[in-house]
C-alpha cells in the first residue's frame, strides 16, 4: 500500500503489528520471517490472538502459521 508516496508494508501500535501483502503467498512468507525474527530474540506470537483481514480481489483463503489456521476478521473498529 502506498501513502504519501511510500511503500507500507506494516503498521505498529504498542503491542500489536498490522503486516500489509498484496496476497497470501507474501503474508504466509511475511508472517514466517516474523515469527522467526520474534523467536531469535526470545520472543512467541500468541497464535490465539493472530487474524487476517482480506479485500474483494482475495478468493477465500486461510493460512497456517506453525500447524495453527489464523482465523478470518471481518471487521474492523
């Protein structure tokens, strides 16, 4: 996504990362880099909290992180 002319591909607030990928593919790969990254300094992503937020172009899809399915948000406030 870009704004303001630059490429976005993450946002960050506090505890909580929004990775942003043009499809699954990238977000599987995405999401495995930072978990790996996560886990080289000590750190584990809390599979029950993890979600994916897809537009109109995206066919249904669902993708596994470590054997566990990341569930569908369809909403978001």
């Amino acid at each position: 996504m870009r704004v303001d002319g630059r490429l976005l591909h993450h946002l960050r607030f506090a505890d909580d990362i929004v990775l942003i990928t043009p499809n699954i593919s990238q977000a599987e790969r995405m999401l495995a880099d930072f978990d790996d990254a996560c886990g080289k300094i000590g750190l584990q992503l809390n599979l029950t909290k993890k979600m994916f937020m897809r537009n109109e172009w995206v066919l249904d899809a669902s993708f596994p992180l470590s054997g566990t399915t990341i569930s569908e948000c369809f909403s978001y406030i």
